[in-house]
C-alpha cells in the first residue's frame, strides 16, 4: 500500500521519452499539405515514409480525398434516421452501445 505513489510515478518515465523524442520525428505528410499547405515539405514527409523518389502519386490521392471530403455533405441525427437505408443500423448501433454501458461490462 505504501508503494501506490511509485506506480502512478512510473507514467513520468514514458512521459519523459515521449517528449525527448518527439521534436525529432517527422510531420504527418497529409497535415503538411492539407493544413499547412506545404507541398514541398509533404513530398519529402512521403519521400522519408515510403523510401521513394517519385510521391507524386500519393501527393495527388490525399489532393483528391481532401476535394471529395469537402464536397460530402454532412447531415444531422435526424436526416440520418430518416433515411430508410441506414436506419435500422443505427438503431442497432445505439441499442447496442446503450446495452454495453447498462451492463456494467466498464466496471469490470
């Protein structure tokens, strides 16, 4: 029982790595090129990741998911369960997750 402080005192340890570490690591290619707008950093982000030359091709795949993500429309609860299509699922969805926090299973 007196050694409770030791235990939670060991999450400083990771902690510490973590943030030694951290400033070293490369930036995520699709955060330099959709958020920062940065392409020629993105490029050498992919060169780095996947050890090729020509990233192109992956440059323009996150371009054009970034393009589709903006022209999906968002739609609400309720547009959501009014759709015949996805309704039962996601009452299915919701019944379920419902039943898991009832049970106690989080508890445990």
């Amino acid at each position: 029982e007196s050694r409770w402080p030791y235990l939670f005192g060991a999450i400083i340890v990771p902690s510490l790595i973590q943030i030694v570490i951290l400033p070293f690591l490369p930036e995520s290619p699709r955060y330099l090129l959709l958020e920062k707008h940065n392409t020629s950093k993105a490029e050498k982000a992919f060169q780095t990741f996947l050890g090729k030359d020509d990233v192109s091709h992956e440059v323009e795949e996150v371009l054009a998911e970034s393009r589709v993500q903006r022209n999906t429309k968002l739609v609400s609860v309720l547009q959501l369960l009014r759709t015949h299509a996805v309704r039962w699922q996601v009452i299915t969805v919701v019944v379920t997750m419902g039943c898991y926090q009832l049970c106690g299973l989080n508890a445990v």
